[in-house]
C-alpha cells in the first residue's frame, strides 16, 4: 500500500520541473532581494485621502530629486511602500514635504527604513556564508553518528540533497512571489529559510535512524525493503508534528498574520512541508538508488527474449 519506490523517479521528475521553473524566473527577473541585502531606503507613506495618488506621481518626486530606481507598491492598507537608493535624514525630510506639497491632504510617514550599502554586502555574505557552514556541518555530523553501518557517507550527501531541494522550492516560491505578488527577498523570509533548512535535516536525520536502527535488527533484509518499513515506522510521526503542531498554525498566521508576516508564513508553510516530502521522496529514494547503483542502467538498452 505504500511503496514509493516503483515511482521514485516521478517524484524526482516533478521536484526537479518545480525548482527548474522558478531557476528560470529567477534568472529571468533576478531575485528580489530587500533593501536588508542591497542597501538602500524604504518609505511607507499613508495619506487621510480615500484615493491613493498614482504611482507615477511618487517616481517623479524622486526623480525631481535627481534619485532614480525607484519602485513604488501599493497596499492593501491605502499606503505607498517606495524602495529608493540609500537617502540620509536631509533628502527624506525633503522628499516627505515634497509629497505634501503634490498631494492633496497630509501624508504621514508610517515606516522609514534605511540600510547602507556596506551592512547589505555584509548581511548577503554572512547569509551565504551559514548555509554553506551549516550544510558542511551537517555532514560531518551524520557521518559521525552513523558511522556504524555502511556507507555512512552516502547518509550525509542524500540529507544534504534533501535540504538543497528544500532550498530550492523555497527560492522557486520567493521568485513565483516577486513576480505576481511583489514579494522581496528580505531578513524575514532569511529566518524562515534557515527554519526550513534545519526541519528539513531532522526529518531526515529521523528517518535516517530508524533505517539505521532496522539495518542492525534485519541484516538479510533486502535494503529498499528495510527503507520502506522505516519509512512506514516513521511516518505518523512526520505526519503528525507537522500538521498539528506547525502547518495549521502557519495556516491561521497567513490568512490572519497581515501583508508583513504572509510572505514569512506562506514561506514556512511550503518549506516546511517541503521538508516532509523531501525525506520521503527525494532522500530516501537516493539512498536506494545509491546502494543499487541504478544509473548503470539508466542508458542500457533493455533487451527482450527472442521467442523459441
């Protein structure tokens, strides 16, 4: 009733045409990062008119100003969120009383980020580099704790493939998200990735256990046969920690959260359930191939019995 095995390689095929769809927007769009990694201002300007003014009206403002790429968004608030090159105290002042001499009514300031373009380089390395760190750590680490059976390598690299698939489907929403939704790329949505990552390693490493545990009780035991039973052993409590405890949870905190934390919580919740699926599906299925050395039939002609 469950054998994922006969159609791992379908599995594989639709992770695989998910994240290459969003590799391609993004290498389209580019990633929408935040003024968190590329340095620069944000200001969310509300307005006591019913209607908001165009968002070209705002641009040319900027513009005026000798200040160029700038990007307006609308909200669901009747506010204009302007990301602009980095502005000191002086040219934000300027820019508040130019809007207020545009627009018809009072415009308030409702949120003034600023970031300089060195801490962004920073933030983007450091980021870049903890994934890295963390992705060596670990590694090391499950070929430490499962170095009492075979091949406690393989274990490792098919946790590490798990997490970078997770990795990936992240970044395939992130870019699906700027498209449509205007989602950037920002230290909100780092956190959830980074959650992401390390669910995605323990559910693995969980998995991974219980195959270890069954490979010393059933050494005889054909392997893809040991991982499915484990995967069965395992399974309710996968099933369980997630939808109970954290997917509705995420569930509540995007439909009521506000526009700040949907991005956050809709990255969560897919990430998370990534995860699962990244230890049944992708994880798992590796190490099977792996142990049968599959790809040394991938490209060999199958050859059929001539009748007698």
């Amino acid at each position: 009733m469950f054998n994922i095995f006969d159609k791992r390689y379908l599995f594989f095929g639709i992770s695989g045409v998910l994240i290459l769809s969003g590799l391609i927007v993004l290498f389209i769009t580019g990633l929408p990062l935040s003024i968190d990694f590329t340095g620069g201002s944000l200001l969310e300007i509300g307005f006591t008119t019913t209607e908001l003014p165009p968002t070209t009206e705002a641009i040319a403002i900027y513009n005026d100003l000798n200040i160029t790429d700038v990007r307006v968004q609308t909200t669901a608030d009747d506010s204009l969120v302007i990301r602009s090159p980095f502005l000191d105290d002086d040219t934000r002042a300027e820019l508040v009383s130019a809007m207020e001499n545009n627009f018809n009514g009072e415009v308030i300031l409702l949120r003034y980020e600023s970031v300089g373009p060195a801490i962004g380089r920073e933030v983007t390395t450091r980021a870049a580099g903890a994934v890295a760190v963390s992705a060596i750590m670990i590694t090391l680490y499950i070929v430490l704790a499962f170095r009492s059976i075979p091949h406690a390598f393989r274990y490792g690299v098919c946790a590490i493939a798990a997490m970078l698939h997770d990795v990936g489907i992240v970044f395939c929403l992130i870019a699906f998200g700027g498209l449509f939704w205007g989602w950037q790329f920002d230290a909100l949505m780092l956190t959830a990735l980074l959650t992401v990552i390390g669910f995605s390693v323990n559910d693995s490493i969980v998995v991974f256990d219980r195959i270890r545990e069954n490979r010393n009780l059933h050494r005889r035991l054909d392997y893809a046969k040991l991982v499915k039973h484990s995967i069965i052993q395992s399974l309710q409590r996968s099933i369980n920690t997630q939808l109970m405890t954290v997917e509705f949870l995420l569930i509540s905190l995007a439909l009521f959260g506000g526009a700040t934390l949907r991005g956050f919580a809709l990255i969560l919740l897919v990430g998370l359930f990534s995860g699962t699926y990244s230890t049944l599906f992708i994880a798992t299925p590796l190490l099977v191939v792996w142990e049968n050395r599959e790809w040394r039939n991938w490209f060999r002609r199958k050859t059929v019995d001539s009748p007698a």
